[in-house]
C-alpha cells in the first residue's frame, strides 16, 4: 500500500475496504496513459466517499471511474468540471496548466492533476474554481506540490489548506471520511450513452 493512503486511513480512521473493483488496466488504456500508483491504491482503500477538512464546508468527493456502456470511464463523471477548466484556459492560457486530469470533485470545483512530467508518481495536484465559482481573492487554479493522496492526508488534518475549496469557518469541526452507501453509488454509478433514435419520413406522415 502507499505510504500516503495508509496515513490517510490511520488519520480517518477508516479499517474497511473499497466494495468496488476497479480494472485499471483498461482505465489506462482508454486514457492512453497511467495514473498514479498512490490514486488506484486509494481506491483499493476506501470505496466512494467524501473527505472533510476541518472547518471548511466544501468536501473533497473522490469516486472510482463510473461504468458507461459497460466499460469504466474516468472522465465521465468530471465532463463539467473539464469543460469549466478548459473555457477558462482558452481565455486565460497562463493561468492554466496544459494538460490537466481530473481526479476528484468539491461542491462545485474540480480536482486535478498537473501533468508535468512523463512519470505519473511525479504529477502534482491543482484545485480549480474554472474560473466560475471563487471566494474573495482565491485563484482560479491553485496549486500544491504533492500527489492526490497526500493532498487528502493535509486536507483531512487541516495542514494543508486550499482557498478555492473555501475559508476555514469552523476550526473546531473534525475532518474525517464520509463513504456513500454500497446500493446509492451503484444506483448512479453506472450509465449508458444516450441512444440516437432513426426516424423514418413515413413516420412522420
């Protein structure tokens, strides 16, 4: 297991393990390219869930790839998250890292990462806003030098701390780990392209 995802379960307090199996040998595959090691040992960890940060409203919600067709589909889930991202680097090119991944989801902004580097166990972690939603002076894109798992970890204690996920309001509160329940995650997890129905002109009349 890697180093950071045991810290994150020891810090969460989570024992279980994730009742989704994910074929990431055909994830990659259809992305052309590997994830990290630490993000699929994450999901071999905690099944789809919420991660807290003490104090702060906005959750980090981290879901394995959801089934389309009938085959996993990591970017399904982040179609608005990458459009968002994508619109705002075409107007602000400088502000945004080329060739971004999403990973994870807040309330309504987007985790990914920063794909710097050939080798997947050096892509670094940005949280954007796609330049639509923002508190105060938060940037658009905002990034940290770590790797989606120990994001997580830094996330969870309160040591690492993100504007455009939102201020700290309630210190006091804990962080933690919220997983969804088994039956919900299925039940819209798993979906189907629509359909494009061939009319024919006698059907019309």
């Amino acid at each position: 297991m890697h180093e950071a995802v045991r810290r994150l379960a020891e810090v969460t307090g989570w024992t279980g393990r994730s009742y989704v199996e994910t074929p990431w040998e055909v994830v990659q595959t259809k992305l052309g390219f590997e994830l990290p090691s630490d993000f699929k040992d994450l999901h071999a960890v905690f099944p789809p869930g919420t991660f807290d940060a003490p104090g702060v409203l906005t959750g980090v919600m981290v879901q394995p790839p959801y089934t389309v067709d009938g085959m996993p589909d990591h970017l399904h889930q982040f179609e608005v998250e990458v459009d968002e991202i994508e619109d705002w680097r075409r107007e602000h090119p400088e502000d945004v890292p080329a060739d971004m991944v999403p990973w994870a989801r807040g309330s309504r902004e987007g985790l990914f990462w920063v794909r710097r580097s050939a080798d997947p166990e050096q892509w670094t972690v940005a949280v954007s806003s796609g330049g639509i939603w923002g508190y105060d002076d938060a940037p658009a894109v905002e990034e940290f030098d770590c790797g989606a798992a120990e994001f997580l970890v830094g996330f969870v204690t309160g040591s690492l701390h993100s504007r455009v996920l939102g201020p700290v309001e309630h210190p006091e509160d804990p962080g933690g780990f919220r997983p969804i329940d088994e039956q919900e995650w299925r039940g819209f997890s798993v979906k189907e392209s629509p359909k494009v129905r061939k009319i024919s002109l006698r059907n019309l009349g």
